[in-house]
C-alpha cells in the first residue's frame, strides 16, 4: 500500500512536471536570456521541488513556489556570471603578452602539439618548464620508464618531421 502512495506522489510530481516546465525554462530565458543557462537552472529547480515535493505539493500554488525558486536561481545565477565576467576582464587586463616566437619555434610547437597527448605534456614539461624526468613523471602520475619512453618517441617523431619538412623545402 506504501508503494501506491509513493507511486502517486512520483506521478503528481510528474504530472505538475510536464505541466509547468515549459512556462519555467520561459521564465528562467527571460530572466537570463541564454536558453542553455535557463533550462539548467529550470532542471535545478524542479531537482530542489522534487526533493522537496511531500511539502510542496501541499502548498496552495507549487508553481508559484517553483517560479519562486527559479527567480532566485536567476539572480544568482546572474551575479555569478557578472562576477565572471569582471574576473575574466581583469585577467585579461593582467596576463602578460604572449610570448613571441619566431617561425621556427612556432614550427617544432606545432609539431609537438600535433604528436600524441602524452608525448607532447613530456616534451613540453621537459623543455619549457625543463622538469627532471622524475618531475615529469610525478607530475603526470606515470612511471620514469615511461616518461623516459615518451620522451624518446617524442623526440624521435619530432625530428622526422622536422626532416620531412627540411626536404620537401
């Protein structure tokens, strides 16, 4: 008998689910105006009613309850983006230029970014950060053996290309 009751209460909320969500992702648009933020924040909210749905339901108006929490979500979700915003701003003002590189370093980088993930991270902490192999293996949580493998595919592949491209010049 509990089961039924539950089962009903899983299919009033269900019910008012289907009912209402269209007329909140609309709010949570207008509040935001981004469609993506609006539905996810619509998705929080009914997780918030659902959870909570036993009182809820028994609330004069869940839906206004729901346009309650969604408001709020919008707010909140909008000084968080604000918020963002000025730090992003702020980083940009703050980051340092990008470091000039001359074409033939611009060349071998391309080269290394375009070798597998792993042997480009040894590269690339090998020689720019110029990490010990046993730094490199710590930082990549990976055995020395197979930094010190990386390394030699990676430099290996590296001068291939580096070669292919010096001929076909």
């Amino acid at each position: 008998m509990e089961e039924r009751s539950g089962d009903c209460e899983t299919r009033s909320f269900e019910s008012f689910y289907l009912a209402e969500y269209g007329a909140i992702v609309r709010l949570a648009y207008a509040l935001t105006g981004r469609r993506e933020v609006a539905e996810e924040l619509a998705q929080d909210a009914f997780l918030a009613c659902h959870r909570r749905w036993e009182a809820v339901s028994r609330c004069d108006n869940p839906g206004a309850w729901m346009r309650r929490v969604v408001t709020n979500r919008c707010v909140s979700s909008g000084r968080r983006h604000a918020t963002e915003l000025r730090l992003l701003a702020r980083l940009r003002r703050e980051r340092p230029p990008d470091p000039e590189l001359s074409e033939e370093s611009e060349r071998l980088w391309s080269i290394v970014r375009s070798l597998p993930k792993r042997q480009a991270q040894t590269l690339a902490l090998a020689f720019v950060d110029d990490l010990s192999v046993a730094a490199i293996a710590a930082t990549l949580g990976v055995g020395e053996e197979t930094v010190r493998t990386h390394l030699r595919r990676g430099r290996a592949a590296v001068a291939a290309k580096l070669e292919e491209l010096s001929t076909d010049d």
